[in-house]
C-alpha cells in the first residue's frame, strides 16, 4: 500500500511518499501553495501519478489537541481531495514536526537559507514515517 503525504501550509506544501510496501517514507519536494481548488487538483494529480492508495494529510492540531483555524482548512482540502481523486483521505496529528525537521536540518550542518527550502518536504517525511510506523502492526 502506497501512502502520499503532505504537509499544507499556506505558502508552501511539503509532500513525501511511502514505498509499496509501506515502510519507508521518502521526501519527494515542495511547492508552493496556488490556492485550495488548484492545490487539490495538483496534489491529486501527483497522488495518481505515485500510484498512491492513500493521501494522508498532516492535521496541525494546536497544541492544546483542539481544531484551529489552520486544522479546519487541512480538513477542507482533504474533502476535496478526497472527492476530485477518488482516494481515501486520512490524516496524521503534526505537532512539532517543523520543529523535529528544523533541529534534523541544523544538526546535519544545513545553513538556514537552505533548510527553509527543504523544511516542509521534511516535515512531511516525518509525518509519514510516523504514520507507518504506527500502523505496521495494524495489519
């Protein structure tokens, strides 16, 4: 099973990809958000194009675990997503991972200039990773 992920934000989205087995996530880039309606219409597309089975979105919780602002517009994208690519859509708690891929980036020696290129791709890496980890037991 081949899971696509994404991490939505409202200038960039990080995407990562599992591999067909559904242990590894990889990075896969970022782009730059155009707007919910196209930015539906190119994540669906990439998830077609990946052969995905499922697209898992990063919910961006607040911190206290309640819906905000930026949660309910993640849960409006995946009821689009979900309609225009017929895949089921679920999402991933992701509370701190701009934070995990920021402190990953420095330690690797990444200059600041370059990790806010790669930050979001990260981020959804970590997102997936988490995810798969989570339910390769499930099955």
């Amino acid at each position: 099973m081949k899971v696509f992920a994404v991490d939505y934000g409202d200038s960039r989205i990080g995407l990562a990809a599992s591999d067909m087995l559904g242990i590894i996530a990889s990075p896969i880039g970022t782009v730059r958000s155009q707007g919910m309606r196209l930015d539906a219409d190119m994540l669906a597309a990439k998830a077609k194009e990946l052969g995905a089975d499922i697209i898992l979105l990063g919910l961006p919780l607040n911190m206290d675990g309640s819906i905000g602002e930026r949660a309910e517009k993640t849960q409006k994208l995946g009821l689009v997503l979900s309609k225009i690519s017929g895949l089921k859509v679920e999402y991933m708690d992701e509370r701190l991972t701009t934070v995990s891929a920021e402190r990953a980036l420095d330690e690797a020696g990444m200059r600041y200039d370059k990790r806010k290129k790669v930050v979001d791709t990260i981020s959804a890496q970590i997102i997936l990773q988490t995810y798969l980890d989570k339910n390769k037991f499930k099955e």
